[in-house]
C-alpha cells in the first residue's frame, strides 16, 4: 500500500505540474490584459510601466519559472482586477461550489440507480424503454439551454423557485437538476449494462438455484459486483461537475468558483485563473485517490502490490 500511495504520489505530482502548465501557456493566447486596466489615454509609457509592475515584461520561460516556484508555495500572486492575493479569492468560492457539487453528486446516485436498476431488471419493457428515453435525452439536451428552460418554467412562469443566487434550499434546487441531467444519464446506462451482464452469470443463477430471494440476489451479488464501474464513473463526474459547474453557475448567478473563473478570464486576470485550475486539478487527483480506495472495498479480490 505504501508503495501504492508513493506511485500516486509521483503521478498526482505530474498531473498538478501539468495542469499548470498548460494553463500557464493557453490563458496567455487571449493576449495582454495590460489593456484592459489602464485608461484609454494611457501613453505607451504607462503601457511599459504597468507591464513592468506585473512582471509581463520578461521573457516567457522566466515568467513561468517564477510562476512554477511560487506555485509550490501556494502563491499564486495577486488579482490583477481586484488586487488581492488570488488563491484566498478561489477558496473563499469553493464552498458554494462544494455545495452545488455534492447536491448534484446525492441527486445523480438517487436517480440514477434506480433507473438503471428498474431497466435491467425490466428488460425489454416499458419501464426500461422509459429510462432509456429519459437517459438519451440527459445526455442529449446542452446544460446550459436545460437551465434556461427551467428558469423560465419554474421562477419565470409558475414562480416556485428562485431563478439565480443562492440564498437558501431552493436556491440550489435548479442548478443542481441541471448539472446532474447528464451524469444521471449516463450513469443510468452504466448501471442497466453492468447489471444485464452480471445478472446472467453463473454465480447468479446458482444463487437463484438456492432459493435466495430475488432481492437479496440483486442487492449482495448483482449490484455489489456492478459498483465499481459506477464508482470509476462518479469519480469522473466529479471532474465534470467541476468544470460543468462553470456554465451552470454563469446562467443561475451562483457565487461559486466557476463563475469567478468566467469573470477572470474575460478579465484576463491570469492569476485567478491559474489558482482556480490548480485547486480544481488537487481536488481531480484526490478523488482518484479515493476511488482507488473504494475499490479494494467493494472487490476484495482487488490488491495493489
């Protein structure tokens, strides 16, 4: 296990390094947000000057040293925009995106389990051409439109839940149908496929043959084996709602990260962005971590030498 936890250690230290640096390079091909935070009768002199003060006058492969260093340091400099240390700025967001993202994961494992379960266990009914309906459409249907329909249904027209902010339950009630619509979608067939496989295995018809009851057989044998698909599945997701979450937070106004991220990039404000992605890629490898642990639970036949 402990050379498990160094191996992971290695490889979660490349991905951060990685992550940083593709941000590093990409939010710079939006161009030079001097620009942006000096007066339109600026002279070339104050272009020079602030450039200088925000250290964009050097060349690119310094800069990104210098980044790289104070990086593992947790410095992430300072906003360009509001002048404040940008790393602090991310985690005071976090918490509300925390709380969409665990609302949305909670709603995603409630609706989809259920649905794949009842469409394998009704094959070839009405029930399971049902969920599969529902699931196409899940994966089908774009985020951000779904969240404009349900704004204009619920708080435009019947006036029963709150269209942007967060302020209370209900605020979080449509983002988070609208971030969950497409894990719960592809979760559900991930759920029916597994189960349809497993269901018509041996050990599963010798359970039957034993007279156990066709609930304890899908509960203890069939689900049990089908989980760790689903596991690998939300673990992804988590990195999806992350990301997700940066739409769904623009159209409903929810005061999260992804929003910031929305604000700072059209801002050209560099260090945000770069703090917002590496607490994003922490939080991305820590779940791997966490998902390699479920699966020794799940499998006991699963050991890592």
């Amino acid at each position: 296990m402990a050379r498990l936890a160094i191996r992971r250690g290695w490889q979660a230290l490349g991905v951060l390094i990685w992550a940083l640096t593709a941000v590093f390079f990409l939010v710079r091909l939006s161009g030079d947000p001097v620009l942006l935070y000096l007066p339109e009768n600026s002279t070339q002199e104050d272009v020079i000057r602030l450039r200088h003060a925000f250290g964009f006058d050097r060349p690119v492969w310094e800069q990104y040293a210098h980044f790289l260093v104070n990086a593992s340091r947790g410095n992430f400099g300072l906003s360009l925009r509001f002048v404040q240390p940008a790393l602090p700025m991310v985690l005071e967001r976090l918490p509300a995106t925390a709380e969409l993202t665990v609302v949305t994961l909670a709603l995603t494992i409630l609706v989809a389990l259920p649905l794949g379960v009842i469409a394998a266990t009704q094959r070839n009914t009405w029930w399971d051409s049902g969920a599969m309906v529902i699931a196409l459409l899940g994966q089908s249907i774009p985020n951000y439109w779904l969240g404009i329909m349900l704004i204009l249904l619920f708080a435009v027209v019947l006036r029963v839940l709150p269209a942007a902010g967060r302020g209370g339950i209900s605020s979080v009630v449509l983002p988070a149908v609208t971030l969950a619509a497409y894990p719960i979608a592809r979760l559900a067939r991930v759920v029916r496929s597994e189960l349809l496989d497993i269901l018509g295995r041996e050990f599963v018809r010798t359970a039957r043959a034993k007279g156990i009851s066709s609930l304890r057989v899908l509960v203890r044998h069939a689900l049990r084996n089908a989980l760790i698909p689903v596991v690998t599945i939300l673990g992804l997701d988590l990195g999806f709602l992350l990301g997700g979450a940066i739409i769904v937070e623009t159209v409903f106004a929810w005061p999260g990260v992804g929003s910031l991220v929305v604000q700072s990039v059209n801002n050209r404000d560099y260090p945000v962005v770069q703090a917002a992605a590496f607490l994003m890629a922490v939080i991305f490898v820590l779940t791997n971590f966490l998902v390699d642990f479920l699966y020794g639970l799940l499998d006991p036949r699963i050991r890592y030498g």
